[in-house]
C-alpha cells in the first residue's frame, strides 16, 4: 500500500459496458487512492461493473451548456487526493505507464502530457500520428479550456477541448493502450458527431481572439487548416505516408482514409454553417 500514489482516477463513461472492466482491471488494486466513474446516465451494465468492483460513481446530468463533464467534476467534487487522471473507458493503464509515473510524480511539475498507443479493427497499429493527451494533472492548478457552447451536440464531455495549467508541465513516454471493442460503426459515428462540434467550435471562436490566444500550437496548425478543403488530403498525406502509417498495411490505410474523411467532415460542415450565416 506504500506505493500508492495520491491519486484520483476519474473515468467519465456512458453505456461503456464493454470496455470498462478493462480498464478498471489494468488499473489495479494499489496503484491510485480512489477511482470513480462519473456517469451520463448509462442504461447498459455500466454502473454494474463499476460497483462491483468497489468503483464509486458519480451522476452527471449536462444542461447543453458550459460546465460539461471534466470541468464540472473538477468544479464540483470535493478531490481529496493531490492529483487527478481523467482516463477514458477505453484507455487501459500498461504497467511501463505506471512504473513511469511512480518515478516522476513527486515533482514541481503541476501536469503531465501522455502517450496512447492506438488499436485499430483489433490491431496495434505501428504508425500514424501520435495520440497524445494532457489528461494528468494536481488538483487545483487550472481546469479544460471554457467553451461556451448552446447545445451544439450530444457531446457532454470535453473531447477537444486542453486543460489550461498554471505551472510547468511535464511528459510520460511510457503509452497508455487505447483500444475501444464497440466497433467500426460507433466510431464513425461518434467521429460524425465530433466534426459537428469542431465545425461549430470554429464558427463561434475563430474571431474571438481571447480563445484564440489559448490554443496549443497544434490547434493553432488544425484551425488554420479548416478553412481548405485541403485538410482532409493533407492528413493523410502526414499519417500515412510521414508518420509511418504505411507499416500497419491495409489497416493503416483504412484508419488513415477514416482519418481524412472526418477533416473532409469538419470542412465541408463549415462551408455549410458559413453559407447558413450568410
């Protein structure tokens, strides 16, 4: 019990009766001080799973409106541990990540980013762009960028959206294993509903210079590139081709052309939404 970290795993889920066990199980018993899941109403075995294997959970129900699930739960819970992980159902803790941690948490560093390996139609992929994510960090040094959105989706929780921290920020190379068992056709249309959002996103703040001064230099690349109907060609292109797609074959291919797709998306929902306006 000595080795547990002063941690609170938060798990944000909705009908995740598939991949939740999972998860909790690569978790583990005496790695973090408490892990709950913060849940959307789920119909399935989700809220089952979870207190049967001695997870707390905690109801959330989204107005449409800013707080969404992350902040909420940050703006709302009593945390009683130092630092907090937000980790997806279908993200599984690998025991290199944990050894990892354990060396480097005990700094002044105020949040980590971290690496995902991706699975792809059950398959490890090699290359593609690198899934990385800043999902780790203490309690109380800031919280995900403030959207003010009036119901544009479903999407209760913060899928794009960047903590904001006060501090410095540290990296884990160790990977956490994503890897999400409700197939082909949850992710397209999951990905149908994240382009909704990022084509609305870019409506609302691409002229408010106070959210554009807090982009990453990566959202500052993507939303320049919106605007082309280039984006889509352009990703592949550096997925597949620079950053090594290629060696995962056939796979690789068609995670890379489902990749293109979503940015064609995401354009072509702008043009639309533009030509609304106007």
């Amino acid at each position: 019990m000595n080795n547990v970290l002063d941690l609170t795993i938060a798990i944000p889920v909705k009908n995740e009766e598939k991949n939740l066990l999972g998860c909790i199980e690569a978790i583990g018993d005496d790695f973090a001080k408490q892990i709950l899941i913060i849940d959307s109403g789920s119909t399935d075995a989700t809220i089952n799973i979870a207190k049967s294997n001695g997870v707390d959970v905690v109801d959330f129900k989204w107005d449409g409106k800013f707080p969404k699930k992350r902040n909420w739960f940050l703006r709302n819970y009593n945390l009683t541990t130092k630092w907090v992980l937000f980790l997806d159902a279908d993200e599984y803790l690998t025991e290199d990540f944990k050894n990892e941690l354990r060396l480097k948490i005990n700094t002044d560093i105020v949040g980590f980013w971290l690496n995902y390996t991706i699975y792809f139609m059950g398959k490890k992929l090699k290359g593609g762009y690198p899934l990385n994510k800043l999902a780790l960090f203490q309690v109380g040094a800031g919280e995900y960028e403030r959207i003010d959105e009036d119901k544009w989706s479903k999407l209760d929780m913060e899928i794009h959206e960047h903590p904001i921290l006060n501090g410095e920020i540290g990296y884990i190379k160790s990977k956490i294993d994503h890897r999400d068992f409700r197939g082909v056709s949850h992710y397209m249309d999951k990905h149908n509903e994240y382009a909704s959002w990022e084509a609305y996103r870019y409506i609302k703040t691409i002229n408010d210079e106070a959210a554009k001064a807090k982009w990453t230099w990566k959202q500052k690349i993507k939303y320049k590139l919106m605007r082309s109907s280039l984006i889509g060609p352009i990703y592949f292109i550096g997925s597949f081709v620079f950053y090594g797609g290629w060696k995962d074959g056939a796979t690789g291919f068609a995670f890379a052309i489902l990749k293109m797709s979503y940015f064609t998306q995401i354009y072509c929902k702008i043009k639309e939404l533009s030509n609304n306006e106007e």
